[in-house]
C-alpha cells in the first residue's frame, strides 16, 4: 500500500476537533481528483464527524483496487475509510491476483422465484430441515428470502443448490 503522511497544522484558535475540510482537500489531493469526481470521493466526510484534532493524519489505499482511501491517525487513535467513486465499467479485483467475479445477475440461477425448496442447516449431530418457497432468483451462494410454509416472516436463506438451500452462516 502506498502510504503519504500529511501534516495538518492546527491554528492558534483551533477546536479539540479535527477539521473534515482539511481531510476532504487531503484525500482528494491523495486520489488526484475532486470530490464526485471518477477516481475521486464519493462524496465529502459529514463535518458532523468529531473526531480529536490529530497533528499528523496518514493516508493510504484501502486495497489495490483503490477503491477507498484510509485516513487515520495514530494519536488519539482513530479512522475512516472515504469510498471512492469508481468509473461506470470498471474492474474491482477483491484479492490480490484474483480477477473480479463475474456478476451476481450474469451467474447462473439454481433456484427460481417460486420454486420449492427445502432450507438445511446442521453439523454433526444435529439437523433441521423446512420447506418453504423461494421469493427471488438465486444463482449458488446467493442469498435469497424463502416464505416457510406456515411461517408469517420470510426467511433469508443462501442457495446452495436446484431445490435446496442453507440458513446463512451455516456451511455444509
């Protein structure tokens, strides 16, 4: 990660809180474009954020993706993370060497809205099964929700395969 070290220097009458116009022109300074901007922030941080004043703010890349600047301090300890705006198209790779995945809607659907299925969960010694019907399309290790047969809430379940599913957390 590419780290910069950018000393904010406090004026004579400053508050005991840290100025987040400062920080706005830092990082936006840090990624190279304006806030709004693609390859910018988002958009700026809440100056309704109090922060302690820190004297020396580092900024660096969440990940190499750069898709959001860190900026912390390390006395007193605190940090935020600024989303950056990324260009319509782009690629976000999650894991160093990792291609990004292809689309959640591209994947192919193993359970359709309206099919039955049956939602497990288990280890060993222990097992419980419902049966319910599936409220949206889901392509394997997508979340969904499931209406349970006699149940008045809908459940949130992840497909684990045509006709079944598993609660989340649960592995098989």
């Amino acid at each position: 990660m590419i780290a910069l070290v950018l000393a904010l220097a406090a004026p004579a009458t400053a508050t005991a809180h840290q100025d987040t116009v400062a920080l706005d022109k830092a990082v936006a300074a840090f990624a190279g474009k304006s806030i709004g901007e693609d390859g910018g922030p988002r958009a700026a941080i809440d100056p309704r954020l109090r922060l302690k004043r820190c004297s020396t703010v580092a900024l660096s890349w969440r990940t190499d993706a750069h898709d959001a600047v860190v900026v912390s301090c390390a006395a007193p300890e605190w940090r935020l993370f600024v989303p950056i705006r990324m260009p319509a198209g782009a690629t976000v790779v999650t894991r160093p060497g990792a291609a990004a995945a292809a689309p959640a809607a591209m994947a192919e659907k193993v359970i359709k809205r309206g099919d039955p299925l049956v939602i497990e969960a288990g280890s060993d010694g222990f097992s419980i099964t419902r049966e319910g019907i599936a409220m949206a399309d889901a392509a394997e290790g997508q979340r969904l929700m499931v209406r349970i047969d006699g149940g008045k809430m809908p459940v949130q379940a992840v497909a684990v395969a045509a006709g079944r599913a598993t609660l989340p957390g649960w592995v098989e």
